[in-house]
C-alpha cells in the first residue's frame, strides 16, 4: 500500500503545497494509494510519501511501522533524513542543485519542479502589453533572502531601472519582517511589500508586467587569491580574471517561474543549473548572469509583442506540464519495481552528519576570513597558493 501524508497544521494541504498533489492522484491511477493525515493506520511495511518539515515529529512512528519512505524537498541541515535514512527507499527535490546534495545516500533520486497549484480567475484578463506603457511593474514572489541577495548584488542597475520600473514584492514580511531598499541607496517608493498569500500574489500577477526570478548568493572574491590564480602562475589550472564565479543555494527551484507562466508574464531568471534546464534564453523566458544581462534582458522583455509575450508562456507552461509527467512516470516505474531497502547504510549518514557540522563550523569562522569558497581548509587554501 502507498500513502501520502498530507499535513494541515499550516492551515492549508501541504502535498499540494508541494505540487505532489498531482503525483498522488497519477499513482492512485496505477497503484493502490491513498491520502491520509496519520501515520497510524498506515500497515506496516508500508510506502509513506512525506515532506521533510513532517519527519521529525514522526520518526519513531515510521521507525516502529517499518515504513519505507520517499521524502518530498529534503533538507540538508535537517537531523531527520539522515536518522532515518535506512528507511528512505528514495527523494523527491526540486532542482539540479538539490539533487547533489542527495546523491551521496545511493537513493533513488526525482527531480520533480514544486510551485503551488494556483488556479487563476476567469474573470481577469492576464493577456497584457507592455509596450508604451510609462512605468513597468517587476513581480517577485519568493522568499525575502533571495530578493535582499538579489538587490544587494544588482542594486547598481536596479537604481537605473527604478526610473521606469517599480518593483512589487510578495513575501512573508509579517514572520520574517521588511527589507528596506534605502540600506541599497534606492528609491522606497519604487518598492512595494505585500503579505505572501494565495489571493494577494493572485491579483499582484494580474498587473504585472515581467516576473523576476533571482536565486544567486553574493560570492565576493579576493584580488590576491585571483592574482595567485591566474594561468601565468598556474600550470595545470587555466584560471582568467573574468571567469565567472556562480553560488546558489542547494535549495533553488525554478518552480516559482511557473505562476509567472500560467498568468502571461515573462520570466526573468538569474542562471542556475535548473533556471537554465528549464529556459531555454529569450524563446520562453530570459536568462541573465550579471547586471548587464539583466538590463538587456528588461528591455528586451519590455519590447516584446502581445502576440510574443503570449508564445512565451505557453511554451513555458508546456515544459512544465512535460517535466511533472516525466517525474511521474520514473516514479510510478519506480514504485511498480521491487523496493529493497539496503541495511547497512548508519555508518554513511554518520559520516556525512560529522561533514554538516564541520562545514557549519568553518562558515562561522568564514565570515572573518579571506574567502568562504575556500572553506577554511588551511592545506586546500595552500594547494591553490603553490598549485599542485
């Protein structure tokens, strides 16, 4: 039997949330499956699909049950995989970037893209033209990290588009408080913060005219490191001053293009392995790098016609639709096969619990210290000085 837990605490479905809602109705098609909102009548034995925010709290019920489960959007600083690891049949993340950080545990791995299931009005029309318009507005929905990183990277070219763009940004702010533009010498009044909600970013996408996906970490380098690193020094490593140096979190998901797609808006992306897997530049959205990129890509956005801006983003939401069935497919093949679950796995996750601490450790002292690419490694740092 196959189970889905489908959490409530949070006021809302959280398999939807997850966009497994569609992958439990497709394997309720093929298999014997159900939703449930507790472990305890599950039989033992059992496949649990569950999310990661779900795990601590239930451990010694899967523990006690047996229960082989697939983890939907793991956790890398979460205690909860890595004690339940020998229970763990396979993962279910939302990214390239996600995926490496699982591939260690030799588990079946899924890349499946997670937005909400928004499901827009007929009563508005997201058929919009931008040309001509004075002023654009630049939705961004998201976490607020990504967007404070994002301004704090680009606010340079940000101050230039703030004279004919404003920016609308929806966001928990009531858990996780404001940002405030002017710490990025930017106008206040080209900014405007709403409260992350179903219907609020529903009405903010019927007026929008670009959607922003920015997902890049600021990575400062240090004039020394890249002098040392230049190929007249270096022999075997062909390092150039203006290589490009990309850091993300493991955690990017391309998925929040996907609401931009369904309402006709055009998707500005910042280039991480799953943003380009998904767009392919200025056919179904845009990709860009640095702030030049981004300037380009704006105007370019702007001067697209109605008729273009609606090609856009139905061949978007056509590669949506194609890598959510292909994630179904691999799964449901999966689940027909023989699950086995390998026993001799506590040595391995405890070894990659003892790696998490270290690297928490060396990202404190990183802070204070040269360049936190380097990771504190004393050896490592002195390999890129001499070379090797």
């Amino acid at each position: 039997m196959i189970y889905f837990l489908t959490s409530l605490d949070e006021g809302e479905d959280l398999v939807e949330d997850k966009c497994v809602h569609e992958l439990s109705r497709a394997i309720v098609n093929y298999r014997n499956a159900a939703v449930t909102t507790t472990i305890e009548n599950i039989e033992n034995k059992s496949v649990l699909f569950i999310c990661s925010k779900d795990l601590k709290k239930r451990i010694a019920e899967i523990r006690s049950k047996n229960l082989r489960i697939v983890i939907c959007d793991p956790k890398v600083n979460s205690s909860a995989e890595l004690d339940l690891i020998e229970n763990t049949i396979a993962y279910i993340v939302s990214s390239i970037e996600q995926q490496s950080c699982w591939s260690w545990t030799n588990k079946r791995l899924f890349i499946l893209p997670m937005f909400k299931m928004y499901t827009l009005p007929k009563s508005i029309d997201y058929s919009k033209d931008s040309k001509n318009k004075k002023e654009i507005t630049i939705l961004y929905h998201g976490n607020r990290v990504h967007f404070e990183n994002f301004l704090a990277r680009s606010h340079k070219i940000v101050k230039e588009l703030c004279e004919f763009c404003k920016f609308v940004t929806v966001y928990n702010f009531e858990k996780l408080g404001r940002y405030n533009p002017i710490n990025y010498n930017l106008p206040k009044e080209k900014f405007r913060h709403v409260q992350y909600g179903h219907e609020s970013l529903i009405k903010e996408s019927a007026r929008a005219d670009l959607g922003l996906v920015p997902n890049l970490l600021p990575s400062k380098t240090n004039i020394w490191l890249d002098i040392v690193s230049l190929k007249i020094i270096r022999r075997k490593q062909m390092f150039e001053l203006f290589d490009h140096t990309l850091r993300f979190k493991t955690s990017s998901n391309s998925g929040r293009c996907h609401l931009f797609a369904l309402a006709n808006i055009p998707v500005i992306a910042e280039a991480t392995p799953s943003s380009c897997n998904l767009i392919e530049n200025s056919v179904d959205g845009f990709i860009y790098m640095n702030n030049y990129d981004l300037k380009s890509v704006i105007h370019e956005a702007i001067n697209l016609s109605f008729e273009r801006r609606l090609e856009m983003s139905k061949k978007l939401r056509a590669k949506f639709r194609a890598k959510t069935k292909h994630a179904q497919t691999r799964i449901i093949d999966f689940l027909s096969d023989q699950i086995t679950i390998k026993t001799d796995e506590s040595e391995l996750a405890e070894a990659y619990r003892k790696e998490i601490i270290t690297r928490k450790r060396r990202s404190l002292l990183g802070k204070i210290y040269l360049r936190a690419h380097y990771q504190l490694n004393p050896r490592l740092l002195l390999k890129r000085i001499v070379g090797y």
